[in-house]
C-alpha cells in the first residue's frame, strides 16, 4: 500500500489547495519534503492522521490527546484546524478544510480495487464533520456498511499502531528509555497490538467475565447476595483506583501543561525587560527593605557622630580648654576631695616632721609647720585662676571626649561616610533591578503577564499537594482493592456449580488455557525473532562493532523488558547510551515491530537524523531507510537534520524531493524541487 496523493484545503498553515503527488511510483522508495521551522513538516504529518483518525487522533499519540484537551474539547479543536487567514477574512460559510489521501497498490481481503481516497472536511457554519471514502472514485457498499471508520481502522492501518508509522525520529527515544512498571506495560501493549495479539487478549478478558457470571448465577440466594456484595465491593474499589490513577493523570498532565505556560509566560516577561524570576523579584525586595534600614541606622550614627564636630572645629580653642583643665586638676584647686587629701597629706608630712625634731619648744613648733606650708606651696604656681571648676569625674570624661577626638573620631567619621557611600550605590543598584524587573507603570503587558505567572505558579503549587494527596491515596486504594479481589477469590472457589454449568465453566476454563498458551506461544516464537531482528538491525546501524553482542526480551504477564548484552555478558544500561545511541536503539527496535507486524504501509519521519553523528547518520540513510518499508517521507530541517553530504548519500534510493515555502507567517505551499537543485536552491536563496 502507497500514498500516491494527498491534498490539504486551508489546513492550518497550508491556505487555499495545495497538492503532494507521490506518483508514478518507482523502484525508489524515499521521498524528501524540507522545510524551515514553522514552515510546516509537522503539520503535514497532524493532516494525514486527522485524515484518517478524526476524533480519535487522540488515541494515536497521547500528544493530540493532550492539544484537544487544551483547546478545551474536541470541537475547538477543529477550529483550531483552520487556516488563520481564511478564518480571519472569510465569511463563516466559506471558513472550511479539508485533507484528501488517495491510496494505491492495495491489498485489502474480499475487496479488489486500484486505489482508494479517503477525504475528511469540517465547515465551521455548520460545524459538520464529514468522512467519505470512495473505492476506484466511486462509493462502495461494503465500506458503508462495515463504517467508513471501522474500516479504516480494520483495512487500512488500525490507530493503535498508527504511531509506527508516522513519528517524530526524536520523540521516539522514549521507546529506548521504558524502565518504570508503566512505560514496560506500555511496550508491552505495542508489542502486542503490532503483534495482532491484542484480540487474543480481549477474548481472553472477555472469556473471563463469562466464567465469574457462570460462578455467579449457580448459588443460593443467600450466598449469591454476599458474593453479590463482595463482587460490588470488589469493583467498587477498582473503580475507585482506576479514578484515582486518571486523576493522577490528569494533574500530572496539568501540572505538565501550567509549568510550560509559566515558562512561556517568564519568556514573555523577559521579552518585556523582565529578566528575572518573581521569587528573584521578591529577594530584591527584600534585599531593598534591608539596605533602607541599613541607611537609617547609618544616619542615625553619623547624626551622633556630627555633635561632636563643633569641637571638632573649634580646633585651638579645644587645646586650650584642655591646658586650662590640667592646670586646674593639677593645681588641685576647685576639687574638694583633692583638698581633702592635700590636708592629710599635709597633716601626715607634719606629724612626720615632728615626730623627727624632737622638739623642745613652741617657736620649734611654728618653725615646723611654716616649713611644710612653704614646701607645699611652692608647687602650685600662684598665677592659676580658677575657671571652670571641674570635679574630678567630669575632668575624666572631659579627657575621654577628647582623646576620641584626637584619636578615633577622624576614623570612625570616614568609616561611616564610607558606609554609607557603599549602601547608597548598593540601594541604587537594586532601585534599578527591580525597576528593570516590573518595567514602565505604563507596560500594562508586563502587569497583566506577571499576575498571570503569579496565578498560574500557584495553581501548580496547588496541584502539586493534590497529586501527593492522591498518590499516598492510590497505595491504600491498592491495598484495599487487593484484599476485596482476594475475598472474591477465596469465596468463589467455595461454591460448586451444577452440572450443566460446571461443564460451561470446564469449556471456558480449557478456552481460557489455551488462549493463555496461544498468546504466550504467539509471543515467545514472536519475541525470538524480534530478538534476532533487533540484533541484526542494531548491529548494522551502529559503527562500535560488537558493542550489541546480543540481545534478550522477557515478557511477563502485562510487562515486555528488553536487555541489551555486552561481549562480556552484562546487560547495558540504556541510560548509559548517548541520545544519538539511545534514538539508534529506538529507531531499530521501531523497524524490528514494523517488520514483525507485517503491515505494508508508508512511514513518515519527522526531524530525522537529529541525533546522529554523521557515522550513524551513514547507516541509517544505507541500511534503515531504503528497508523499513516500500514507501518513506522524510519531513527533515536541511543542513541540520539532513546535509547535502547525507542528502547525496541518500540520492540513490530518492523518488521524489520537495520543499515548503513560507509566502507569510499564516501561508505555506509545497513544491516539487528537482532532486540535483535541492541544496542549490537553499543556497541561491529561492527557499525563503
């Protein structure tokens, strides 16, 4: 099966018709559609899975299912769909799409036919979407029958794998990095809805409830209503855990969506002067609220600092102050506790005196005491005038005033100044972040994006306590649910069935056996080819030589593990792997499912070879491309994703070439460039 053409009518960026065309078809399996960021690769890939899917894109890739949910359902959707300019400067009977993929060398069971088109519109009046599907330009009974839906899904390629075959060559890394319970189980569901085990595993489930209702209905009455309530309880508690996992979901997703609009909305803030995050704004406040009370506690000190400097200036006249204090001390005359001590001091020199001379007679006496007055009074100079009368306490703090003004106050004064000097240009600087930061009062962008960023961290603040809510809710849920299955178990086996049912039960005991051993047989005959085909892929695409010296798959009841195996034996952690290797591994296990699956379908890659090195790069243009399937569309960035030495390298197996040109922002047309002039093109700028 081929895409020989696909046409898009005012899909997104794609205004008025544009048409691919595929055919004639020729022994060249690839084709090449560049274009520029935005010029619209991706979108081409979203209009033939919309074509084909509609509503249910979402089940293809979790990506869609996550766009129809931000645009608030899928009706807005659609809308979205619409090209901006037609949407913008068109009436609402002409605002309408449409994709058409016509499909050639098919081979569908009990249905011969040449070619098949199947075209999905939407009109925005009537808001009507519409599927049609005609087999050789004609309609056809059985597809209306069957359901246009239906049969796509069933004939053409069944949505469950679609994302095999049209993929992002970089997003696929995830397949390389499954480890948690959950990302096994998914491989484990890819594996088998490629595999076409997926109906085997509904019939098992089905067969399963048809022997619990068999159990059921052969009981009494009286036990029919406690294992009746069991089985409620029992579903009840699933019900609950499955809740609370989409709940999980939900939030996380959510979660995923508000911090990359909080980021978007930062970016935007950014753009507006706003370089900085609100907690860094907050810190600036704070840092702001700190250097003000620095300042005041600053001119607080210097205030008490600047009472001193009339002193200061008074400079002779201080000295002079000072000179006139000593005098006066020394002179001891304005003190009385220094008159104190002179009189007995006096009065002990005397007594001294006395007791020395022996004396005999008065006049001795007076002599004496004449003596020692004279002695004492020749050392206080006799022009000394008492004029400011200092006691002793005030005579210290005179001369500790003083001395801090000779000595330490030139210091102190500078130290402060300087301070104050330093916290000044600190204060300004910050002023002037945050005045950066919040912008004009008059950017009323720049307000209104800062509370949406403000309102948006919270909710994710919010959102953030509910999921640790709800994961230590899931593990009691689990528990609980455990133990009600487990009552069931053990009350089930209590009961015995009729003959009759019993015999139905034994039936549906063996089916179920035997399901069990053809899934499981399916899967260990499928799991050592895929094995052997994984091997062999790996080992043609990487350059390392036996890096993958072999490679095992273990598959458990809901989960697939896939271990790489060194020359030595160890298992190789995927996470050691470089991106380009892990995209490699990815990208070679892709193929193996393709190929086991057996479905013959075109494959879309978008941004190839992104991660490769250009060793990588070589193998995968020689040994994966040309094999993986009979028609593939590389969607690639030139000169990034795909060079002209890797374009030439992939020239021998080339159909066809293509490139997207941009007219403006809201319009783009694909044409068909010849396979020589591609890089000559780019290069004389015709592709703009």
């Amino acid at each position: 099966m081929k895409i020989s053409k696909v046409s898009l009518h005012n899909f997104r960026i794609y205004k008025d018709v544009n048409e691919l065309s595929f055919a004639p078809f020729s022994e060249k399996n690839i084709s090449v559609i560049a274009g520029r960021n935005g010029y619209g690769k991706t979108t081409l890939l979203t209009s033939l899975l919309w074509a084909f899917y509609g509503k249910l894109i979402g089940q293809v890739e979790n990506k869609y299912r996550l766009d129809i949910k931000q645009a608030g359902g899928y009706p807005n959707y659609l809308i979205s769909l619409l090209n901006r300019d037609v949407k913008a400067n068109s009436s609402s009977e002409e605002q309408s799409f449409y994709v058409e993929i016509k499909l050639e060398e098919l081979s569908i069971p009990a249905l011969s036919c040449n070619s098949i088109t199947i075209r999905r519109s939407y009109n925005l009046g009537d808001k009507e979407e519409k599927l049609n599907i005609l087999i050789d330009g004609s309609e056809n009974e059985l597809t209306k029958e069957v359901g246009y839906e239906l049969f796509i899904n069933d004939f053409i390629l069944p949505r469950e794998i679609a994302k095999f075959f049209f993929f992002d060559a970089e997003k696929i890394v995830s397949l390389a990095e499954a480890k948690s319970l959950e990302e096994l189980r998914s491989l484990n569901k890819a594996y088998s809805e490629v595999l076409g085990i997926k109906k085997y595993e509904e019939l098992k489930k089905n067969l399963e409830s048809l022997r619990s209702k068999l159990i059921r209905d052969e009981i009494s009455d009286k036990e029919r209503k406690e294992l009746e309530e069991l089985y409620k309880k029992a579903d009840d508690s699933s019900k609950l855990l499955e809740y609370n996992l989409e709940q999980q979901q939900e939030v996380s997703e959510e979660l995923s969506n508000l911090k990359q609009r909080s980021s978007n909305i930062q970016e935007k803030l950014i753009r507006e002067g706003n370089s900085i995050t609100l907690e860094e704004l907050k810190e600036l406040k704070k840092d702001r609220d700190t250097f003000k009370k620095e300042s005041a506690v600053i001119k607080s000190e210097l205030s008490s600092i600047l009472d001193l400097a009339p002193l200061v200036l008074a400079g002779k006249k201080l000295t002079q102050l000072k000179e006139q204090l000593d005098l006066e001390f020394n002179s001891n005359i304005a003190s009385d506790n220094i008159i104190k001590k002179e009189i007995t001091s006096f009065s002990n020199t005397l007594l001294e005196k006395l007791k020395k001379s022996g004396l005999k007679d008065r006049n001795e006496f007076e002599n004496i005491i004449e003596s020692v007055i004279e002695q004492r009074f020749e050392k206080t100079p006799q022009n000394t005038q008492t004029l400011l009368a200092f006691n002793e306490e005030k005579y210290r703090n005179f001369n500790a005033l003083y001395s801090n003004i000779k000595g330490a106050y030139s210091s102190q004064l500078k130290n402060i100044v300087q301070r104050e000097k330093n916290n000044r240009v600190l204060l300004s600087r910050t002023l002037n972040k945050i005045k950066q930061a919040e912008a004009r009062k008059d950017n009323h962008l720049a307000v209104k994006l800062r509370e949406e960023k403000m309102l948006t961290d919270r909710q994710i603040d919010e959102l953030e306590l509910k999921n640790r809510s709800l994961s230590v809710e899931e593990g009691t849920l689990s528990a609980k649910n455990s133990s009600d299955k487990k009552l069931v178990s053990e009350r089930e086996k209590k009961f015995n069935l009729v003959e009759i049912d019993n015999k139905k039960l034994k039936a549906t005991q063996n089916l179920l056996e035997r399901i069990n051993s053809l899934i499981t047989r399916i899967k260990e005959d499928k799991k050592y080819t895929l094995q052997k085909g994984l091997k062999l892929i790996l080992n043609k695409l990487m350059h390392k030589g036996n890096f993958i010296n072999d490679v095992k798959i273990i598959i458990n009841d809901d989960t697939l593990i896939i271990d790489l195996i060194d020359e030595n034996g160890f298992i190789i952690d995927k996470e050691t792997l470089s991106k380009g290797e892990q995209q490699l591994y990815a990208t070679a296990l892709l193929k193996a499912l393709v190929d086991e699956s057996g479905i013959k379908f075109p494959v879309f890659i978008d941004s190839p070879l992104q991660k490769f090195d250009k060793f990588h790069s070589q193998n995968i243009i020689e040994e994966f491309y040309p094999t993986i399937s009979e028609q593939v569309v590389l969607l690639p960035l030139l000169e990034k994703e795909l060079t002209e030495k890797e374009y030439r390298t992939l020239k021998p197996n080339l159909h066809n070439s293509y490139m997207i040109d941009n007219i403006n922002h809201n319009s783009s047309s694909i044409t068909n460039v010849d396979l020589d002039n591609v890089f000559n093109e780019l290069n004389e700028g015709i592709y703009v």
